[in-house]
C-alpha cells in the first residue's frame, strides 16, 4: 500500500515538472504569442468553441438522460438492446467521418459541428444513465413498491438519486472528450479553437498551434472540474458518502 | 381482518406457485408462514398487497376484495419489511423512516414526534441517527430502521417476508425478542414469513406451513408441535418437536396443572417460574440431583420440579386437543 503511494506521489510530482518545463519552453519562446497579440480574436475563437460544446452537450443531456429513463421502464426494456447498439455504432464510426456526413446533409457551418457533436456526446451519457439505473438494488425498488410509491415517484425518490453519480460521470466524460473533439469543428467551417491548431499543423507554426491548444487543454481540465463541482452539489451526500467507503475499503 | 379464499397463483400459464389457498387472520394475530423454499409463501404475502396479482380466488380485507383498493394506498396502509430491509441509500435515516408519513403529507409536529416514538421503540437513539445514512449502519441497527420504517404511519397490517432472515443468530434472537415486545405494544395484524420453524413457534400465535403451494396445517404453534395433522408437518418441524413445543410452556404454565413438592431444603438448582420448561429440562439434566427449586418473581421458594413432573405435564398437553 505504501509502496504505491510512493509511486503515485512520484508519478505526480514528476507530472508537475513536466508541465512546469512545458510552459517555461512555452513563454521562453514566446509560443502563446497569439493569444495577448490578437485577444479579440482568441476570444472570438473561444466563444465559438464554448458556444459549440454547450449547445451539443446541454442537447445531448437533456436527450440521452430521458431516453435512459424510458429504456429502463420495464415496457419499453426490450428496445433497450436494439437502441444502446445504434448510439453505439454512431460511436464507432469515426467523429470525422460523422462530421464529414453531416457536412455532407447540413453543408457546412457551426450548425453542423453541433449535430456532429451532439451524437458523439450521447452515448457515454446515455450508457451511464442506463446502467446507473440497472445498478439500483431489486430489493430495494420492491420496498419502494410495497410501501406504496408510484412509479414517479420511485422515479424521483429511489432511482435519479442512485443512478446520479454514474448518470455524473457520463456527463462528465462526455463533456471532456466533446471539448477536444469541437476542434474538428474547424475541417466543416464551424470555427473554434481548432481554426488556429490546423492552421498551426498545415504552416509547422508551433505560436499558432500551441495558442489553439492549450487553452482547449485548460477548457477541457476547466470542464472536468466544473462537473465534479456540480456533482458535489447534486449528487445526494448517501450515495456519495456511500461509493467513498466503497473505494475506501478496496 | 385477512381472509384468504381458495387463492391460486400461476406464474407463465403453468408453474403454479399457490395452490388454493383458503384460511382465515383475525385483526391482531401474528400469523407465520412457514415452509421449505419454493413453497409459495412468499408469493402468498405479495399477493395481499397486490405485488402480485392473484391468479385465482380472493384475498379479502375487512370484507372488501383487495383487487377493489387503490394499489397505491392500500399498500400505504400495509407495513412492508422485506429480508435486505430495503432501506434507500439516498436517503437519511430520518427521511427512510418517515417516507409513508412523508408521501401521506403529515405535518412537521406529527413527523417529529412520530420519528421520536419509532426510534424509542426500535431502541436506537433519534438525534444520533437522524442525518446518519443506512450504510453507515450496522445489519441488525439497518433491519431496526427497516421495522420502523414499516410501522411508521401506523398500518393496521404489518408483511414481514423474512426480515431476520439475513443477519446472525446472536443479532437474530435479539431482534425477535425486540419485535415481540415492540407487538405487544402495537398490536399489530401481522403476517411473516419464515424458514425457521423455531422462530415460527417462538414468534408467531399461528402457524401456516406450505408444501408445494398447498397449505398444510394452519394452527396454534402447541398444535403444530404436539399433534400433527400431516407426516410432513412432524417431518418439517423434527424430531425434536416435543422439546420445541417445551419452550412454548414456562414453569408458571406447569404449575397451574401440577402441584410441586413444597419441601426445598435439599435441593441446590434454582430456576425462576417463568422460565420456559425447555431450559428448565436442560437445567434439570445438568444437575447431580433429581430436582431443581422453582422460585417467583420475589425468589420465594414455590417448591421442587422433576423430570417425571415434566413429562407427566407434556403428556396432559399432548392428550388436549388445541392446546
């Protein structure tokens, strides 16, 4: 046990210095130059980004959550196989070539990046909610039932509060990796931060690379943490307190 | 109060689980379902709050059918207490406990002294546990809030399927003897079920033992014991069944029907009255001497037991129909 605590903190430290040397090659060589040189335009770019991952993320939460809700009603159980394999060979395919087919329909525009992110962004939300939901105790739902609670209100009371940690994690993995996958939006003419990355990659210009994607590095670790915020916030303290002497005790 | 009339359940169109079902409960009877697994019993107590649906037949509560309640508040008035207590994760203590109350729309002053009562009865502390949440419990303190919980809005009807079964034998028999003073208090119309045939005759006023859906016997614990109407009723309870029906009878019990020898000066063993005539037999056996000193309540001598006393009163039991 101690022995991998040592290796833990040694990994962390080492982690540490490796960032420290980066951003000191980086601000040595003047690299994030085009940020404070051209701040409308690094904002603009920003916003577009945030504006992309927002709108397709915010969608695809307030779709995937709903659609697991109902997967999981025992009328509609059977559909759930034949639902979770589509959104799962949606994610199979590519994020590129689902952007290029979507270009492809919806021409292109920062309308198309959204759609193209939205259906990459439903399945991890989609697949924890299910599987949050699937993971709340029989026994426990038949108490619930037997003591006269309508299905609503096992709904509301016994299963969203029980799936939310892992219905929080789907978002959250969701959320990061629809960040990194918005610079794509650049190849169909949706701007964002990816418009200086590929510029940055088709001149070798490290200033305009690297002014691309570090502030999509620290928006994806910003999203990361704002989510774990939120989680502290909704997730019932039962269930948090609950998977911590989980954890704990592995 | 709970009348079963000819009730058959059907699971799939052929596995019947219950095999016309037909006996009666009087309000404040605490009745034992009891048989091997797969007998139907657990069946036979969901179907009284419509868990499950009755394939065949009627279950019927003070008069009215229970296909004619309202599910949802039928089964508010009906404590449930299942055997993995079921208690909600998400939830406090307090808000496991007060949930019917909460769903019924009681106000804050009958909810705090209603929780108070509870956690009084059930022996745990209300402000200690109020914003605890279950897993922070132990298995018997998690099983106590499972009961409570149950009782919270005062059901006239309490379903118990198995709830000591799960925990350890030493937690088990405290719980029992909680659960019977907590019935004495409550009075409640009760049906539990059980596997165990010595919690069956030391909980219940009645016993329905199952086979194969069908009901067995359904009678007194004394009757279970001492006359069973069916071979497999004597082979479900043992071979030990007259040492079983011991523990139903105390001392005091013995005495209304025989008279002690009242010289006690030479004997050293002492049992109170109301120990029950199995631990007096055991006393008894581990003695050098023939007899042990009964004594009441005040250690007043009351006189000498012997093996052959006890023998001679089992057999007056034995030879009373529905004792």
């Amino acid at each position: 046990m101690s022995k991998n605590k040592t290796i833990a903190f040694t990994v962390k430290i080492l982690f540490w210095i490796a960032i420290i040397v980066f951003f000191i090659w980086i601000f040595k060589n003047d690299l994030l130059i085009h940020v404070y040189q051209e701040p409308s335009r690094f904002l603009n770019l920003l916003t577009q980004h945030i504006i992309i991952v927002l709108i397709s993320g915010s969608i695809a939460i307030l779709t995937a959550i709903p659609l697991g809700i109902i997967l999981t009603r025992t009328k509609f159980r059977k559909w759930e196989w034949l639902l979770v394999n589509i959104v799962n060979l949606g994610q199979t395919i590519p994020s590129l070539a689902v952007l290029a087919l979507i270009m492809g329909i919806l021409g292109i525009g920062m309308k198309s990046a959204i759609v193209g992110l939205f259906l990459f962004s439903l399945l991890p939300i989609l697949q924890n909610t299910i599987a949050g939901i699937h993971s709340v105790d029989e026994k426990t739902l038949d108490a619930a039932k037997g003591m006269g609670l309508t299905p609503l209100q096992i709904l509301w009371k016994v299963e969203l509060p029980q799936a939310s940690y892992s219905i929080f994690a789907g978002i959250r993995t969701s959320l990061v990796i629809n960040v990194g996958t918005a610079a794509l939006a650049y190849l169909i003419g949706g701007g964002g931060l990816g418009v200086w990355i590929f510029t940055g990659i088709q001149l070798f210009d490290n200033a305009f690379l690297l002014s691309g994607a570090v502030p999509l590095t620290i928006l994806a670790l910003l999203v990361d943490y704002l989510c774990k915020g939120l989680e502290f916030l909704i997730v019932p303290k039962g269930i948090r307190l609950a998977k911590q002497s989980v954890t704990n005790n592995n | 109060m709970i009348k079963f009339q000819n009730v058959s359940k059907t699971y799939n169109g052929n596995v019947k689980a219950v095999k016309d079902v037909s006996f009666n409960i009087e309000a404040g009877e605490f009745v034992i379902l009891i048989g091997p697994s797969g007998c139907g019993k657990t069946s036979l107590l969901r179907m009284v709050n419509q868990l499950e649906t009755i394939t065949e037949g009627d279950i019927v509560l003070n008069g009215k059918s229970v296909r004619d309640f309202n599910k949802i508040e039928m089964r508010r008035k009906m404590g449930y207490v299942i055997q993995s207590n079921g208690l909600f994760p998400n939830m406090t203590i307090e808000d496991n406990v007060m949930i019917v109350p909460n769903l019924l729309g009681w106000d804050k002053v009958k909810k705090r002294q209603r929780y108070q009562y509870l956690m009084d009865l059930i022996g745990l502390n209300p402000d200690e546990y109020k914003k605890r949440y279950p897993h922070q419990l132990s298995g018997g303190q998690q099983q106590r809030i499972g009961v409570a919980r149950a009782l919270a809005a005062d059901p006239p009807i309490m379903l118990m399927d198995e709830p000591f079964g799960a925990l350890d034998p030493i937690i088990r028999t405290r719980l029992q003897d909680e659960f019977l003073q907590i019935q004495r208090e409550v009075q409640k119309t009760i049906l539990f079920v059980s596997h165990d045939i010595d919690e069956a005759v030391k909980m219940g006023d009645k016993i329905a033992l199952m086979r194969h859906g069908e009901l067995i016997q359904y009678d007194t614990p004394a009757n279970i014991l001492l006359h069973p109407r069916h071979e497999f009723v004597s082979e479900f309870v043992g071979e030990d069944r007259v040492l079983k029906s011991m523990s139903l009878y105390t001392v005091k019990d013995l005495l209304e029907s025989i008279t002690l020898d009242t010289n006690v000066s030479s004997t050293q063993q002492t049992v109170h009255e109301q120990t029950t005539l199995r631990n007096a037999l055991s006393v008894l056996l581990s003695t050098n001497s023939q007899k042990i000193k009964v004594v009441d309540i005040e250690e007043r001598p009351i006189g000498t037991l012997t093996i052959d006393q006890i023998e001679q009163f089992l057999q007056l039991k034995a030879g009373q129909k529905g004792a």
